[in-house]
C-alpha cells in the first residue's frame, strides 16, 4: 500500500528586468521540499504546475511505501 502526499508551492511575478525570477526562486524552494519529503521516506511521484492571473502554481506529489 503506498501513502501519498501533495505540497503545493505559490510564486507571484514581479515588476523586474530578470524574466527568469520565478525558476530561481523556486529552484531552491523546491530542493528544500525534495529533501524534507526524502528524510521521511517520500519519493517525488510527478510534479504539475499552471499559471493563474500573476501566480504560478507548482504542484509536488510524493508517495512512499507504508
């Protein structure tokens, strides 16, 4: 049986000349989230994202073996 889990994770755009903000923002916020998930024995499963108005949307779903 295996035990699931979803971290959602919400990056607003700002007023800024570096277009790739949200990828450099996200990049460390998502390795933060891959290693705590790891410690209790969650493997990443599939990840999704979408846009909506100025916010980006990332979804993280984890699952492990219980």
């Amino acid at each position: 049986m295996k035990e699931y889990k979803v971290e959602t994770l919400i990056y607003y755009s700002k007023l800024t000349t570096d277009k790739n903000h949200i990828a450099k923002d996200s990049k460390r916020d998502i390795q933060k989230k891959l290693d705590e998930y790891a410690k209790e024995g969650y493997k990443l499963a599939s990840t999704d994202s979408t846009s909506f108005g100025l916010a980006v949307y990332i979804y993280l779903y984890f699952e492990k073996d219980v």
